[in-house]
C-alpha cells in the first residue's frame, strides 16, 4: 500500500516536471516569436515608406496598415506570453 502511494507521487512528479519544461519552452519560444514580429513590423514600415516615397501611396498606405495590424497582434502575444509566465514553476 505504501508501495503504491509513492509510486503514484514519483509519477505526479514526473509529470509536473514534465508540464514545468513545456510552460518554460512555450514562454520563451513566445518570447522568440514576439521578437520576429516586431522585426516584420519595422521591415513592412520601411517598404511603406520607401513606396509612399516612390509615389505609391495606396502599396505603402497598405504595408503600414499592416505593420500597425502587426504591432498589434505582437503586443497582445506579448501579454499572453508574459500571463503564461505566471504558470511557469
């Protein structure tokens, strides 16, 4: 009976170990993904610069409005990112 019981502990342990890596391994590969973004977000803020520079405002109005809808996606991962750290042990 004993036997048993601290088998069932050593498994439950095992598995929150195992769910300790894998919150860690998503918070930073979120914290990777955000850093990617924002990398695109000043790329596409370029590309709408130099077109609205080149006399193409509708191709570089829309590559900025997509680098705003981008920040903004970016920012919202961010936090759920640094919420999903509050799970990490």
């Amino acid at each position: 009976m004993i036997y048993d019981i601290l088998q069932t502990l050593e498994f439950d342990r095992e598995g929150l170990s195992k769910l300790k890596k894998a919150a860690k391994a998503i918070h930073n590969s979120g914290n990777i993904h955000v850093e990617n973004e924002m990398c695109l977000v000043r790329a596409l803020e370029r590309l709408g610069t130099v077109a609205l520079s080149k006399e193409e405002p509708d191709i570089g109005a829309a590559f900025l409005k997509f680098s705003v809808v981008t920040k903004e996606l970016s920012a919202l991962m961010k936090t759920l990112v640094r919420y999903s750290r509050l799970f990490n042990l």
